[in-house]
C-alpha cells in the first residue's frame, strides 16, 4: 500500500532511512555537546570573545580549502562509505579532547587543533549525507525527508547543547566521554544501511572537479536560495556569541548557555514537524525571502534583550524562522540536483552553510571584540533584513519561484 506523499511520516516507511535519521541526530547530538563545552571552556580559559570567533574560523577552513575534494569522493565512492569513514574521525577528536580535559588544559590551541580536524571529518560527512537521503527514499517522499532530516539536527540542537551544560557542569571530561559514546553509536547505525548503487559518474578529472560550481552558477534559483542564506546567517548568526550572554548579559551558567543554545532548536522542531504535516505548497520564493527577514528581526530582539525569558523567546522565534528557509533551500536544492553531481553540488552548499555558521561566528567574535557584543548581534540582525530585501531584487527568479518539485 502506497504511502500518499503528504503523509506525515512517510520518509518513515523506508527503514534505511530509519538508521540514516539516527545516525545523524547520533551525530549531531555529540557535536552539540562538544560544541558547548569548547565554547565555555575556551571562554572560561581565555575570558576573550575572539577566540570564540576562532573556534568558528578553524572549523570554516576545511570546507572551504576541501570542497572541490569532498563533493568529488561523495560522488565517486560510497556515500554511506564516506560517512562512516568521517564519524569514525570524529570519535578519535572527541577522545582528544577528552584527553586535554583530563591533562589540564592551559591554552586554547589544543582545541583549536582538533576542531579543525573534526572539521575536515564534518567536510566529507556532510556532502555524503545530503546526497545519500535522495538514495533512501523515492522522490514522492523526499520534501517529506528533507523536513525529518533537518528535524532531526533541531531535535539535536535542542537536546545537545542542554546535555553539553550539564554534562560539562559536572567536569568538560564528562562531557567529552558522552559525546564520544554517541558517535560510536552513530558509527553502529551507520554500517545498518545498506550501500546503495554508486551514481553514474563520468571518470572524475580536474575539470568535472567544478562541476558543482558550474551547476551552482547556471540554476539562478538554486543560486539565489543558497547564497541568500550564506549571507543572512553570516551577518546575523550570534551562537558564537552565546556564551558572552549567558555570562555576562544574562548572568546564566553552563546549563543557562545550553538553555540558550536549545532554544533556537525548539522553534526549529516544532515549525519542521508543522511544515512535515502541512507543506508548502505554493509562494515558495516569497515565503523563504519573508522568513529569511524575520530570522534577522528575531535576531534584533535577542541583541537588544536583556531579559533571559525574552532571550529566549526570541531564540526560539529565530530558530522557527530559520528552519522554513531551510526546508524550502535543501528541498529546492536536492531535487533540482542530478544524481551523478549531486555530492559536488552539496560540497558547494557545505562551503556556504560553514561561511554562514561557522565564519559568521569568526564575525561575530571579531566585530563583538571591536565594537561590542550588543552592537555586533543587532548589526547582524540589521544586515540579515537588508539581505531579505536585496535579494528579491538581485533574484526576481527566486522570488517568484511557486512550488517545490524536481525540475522537469
């Protein structure tokens, strides 16, 4: 019995998809954790907002310097393959940075060093994951596990950074020691899927390397839709900045930073299990450019506050914004993609999902060391609304996009 595509729980049905899903909120969920307790510890260490810029510096070079590598090797070997390969990294950073936690840590470079190389783990996971969803489950059900996936990330984000608080308010090697324990979980489901036919792909030279590029270049929507989000969350991310709030602003502890860092999580899960059973179904464009400008006015509030209810709030408000925009790019993205570039084209997306978040933070920390935290958040929130405008202009094409279906 067919399963009718607006289903709720469609994706579902599909059992490798089923391990995949909890793999990676396996994954994401220990990297909250570990995110979390390098930001305090760090900040704890240093008492510097920069080297909370750093941290997101460090773990943005790798996608950048490895994109034309990670898209390619998605494409070329097995993408179940390529992802347990890079989680198994990341279980031997964790034991790392356990290792430092336990040793006494004296200075941040330690840190950094891992986190640069749990970024080059992250660069070929995530190309690798984004493509083998459309190998799970049939192109009826796709938007539908497009909506779970990044559910699955939120539903992390929420559950990760509240553990991480916790867990690093009992000792940072605490934290460590779980977050590595649910990687090797991860690493388990991973080998309960089964490799899928390798795409058909014409033998990989220096050319075919830019081929992600090229088509990139050439879909003015799919332009448009990434490169609108690369600019919004660079100019008004301020997750880097969180733990400044929680200290000093807010005057919160590890497990009020874990209550901060959930929060956008919270709205982001509710607004993917709405949007799973009730999808969009028209005004695509308009209604990610509208979102896109709410994500940055939400971000104005939690600059301004310093109340930590409304904090919050508009936290979660954020991260309710940010996941409609999510849905409608990857969903444009994955299904106006072809099968044999589709890696390469989601190594692409990485470099300007890790401009957005991770080199948004290296901005957040330098503009808040230069300016001020206050100022370098509602500055963020202001350009985010100004891109929102900039963008209907520059990409008439997005804007008027209607329906989220696979290009004929």
């Amino acid at each position: 019995m067919s399963i009718p595509p607006a289903s709720r729980l469609a994706a579902f049905t599909h059992k490798p998809f089923v391990h995949y899903w909890w793999a990676r909120f396996c994954a994401t969920f220990a990297v909250q954790i570990i995110s979390v307790a390098v930001a305090w510890q760090v900040y704890d260490l240093t008492r510097d907002p920069f080297d909370l810029g750093v941290i997101g510096l460090v773990q943005f070079l790798p996608l950048l310097l490895l994109v034309l590598v990670t898209g390619s090797v998605a494409d070329r070997y097995g993408r179940r393959l390529v992802m347990t390969i890079s989680i198994a990294l990341e279980v031997l950073c964790a034991l790392a940075l356990l290792w430092f936690s336990w040793r006494g840590l004296v200075s941040p470079v330690p840190v950094f060093v891992a986190l640069a190389i749990l970024a080059v783990a992250r660069a070929f996971f995530g190309p690798a994951s984004q493509a083998l969803t459309a190998n799970l489950v049939p192109v009826e059900h796709f938007a539908n596990a497009v909506s779970w996936n990044s559910s699955a990330w939120q539903t992390a984000s929420i559950v990760g950074p509240v553990a991480g608080g916790l867990l690093y308010g009992i000792g940072p090697t605490v934290a460590y020691s779980v977050a590595t324990l649910i990687l090797l979980l991860s690493l388990g489901l991973l080998l309960l899927i089964p490799e899928p036919p390798p795409a058909i792909v014409r033998k990989i030279t220096f050319a075919s390397l830019f081929d992600g590029l090229h088509f990139i270049r050439r879909e003015k929507i799919v332009l448009g839709a990434i490169s609108l989000d690369l600019f919004a969350v660079l100019l008004g991310g301020a997750v880097a900045l969180m733990p400044v709030y929680a200290r000093d602003i807010l005057h919160l502890g590890p497990w009020g930073l874990g209550l901060l860092r959930a929060a956008p999580g919270v709205g982001a899960v509710v607004t993917a299990a709405y949007m799973a059973a009730s999808p969009i179904h028209d005004h695509a464009g308009r209604i990610l450019l509208l979102f896109v400008a709410l994500f940055g006015a939400f971000t104005i509030v939690f600059g301004l506050s310093t109340v930590a209810w409304l904090s919050i709030v508009a936290l979660a408000l954020i991260g309710a914004a940010d996941m409609v925009s999510v849905v409608i790019r990857e969903t444009l993205l994955q299904l106006w993609t072809p099968d044999e570039v589709r890696g390469r084209v989601n190594a692409v997306n990485m470099v300007f999902l890790g401009a957005s978040n991770e080199l948004g933070e290296f901005r957040a920390g330098f503009m808040a060391a230069w300016i001020g935290v206050v100022p370098a958040v509602v500055f963020g929130g202001v350009g985010a609304v100004a891109v929102a405008a900039a963008w209907a202009w520059l990409f008439p094409q997005l804007k008027d996009a209607r329906f989220l279906h696979a290009r004929e």
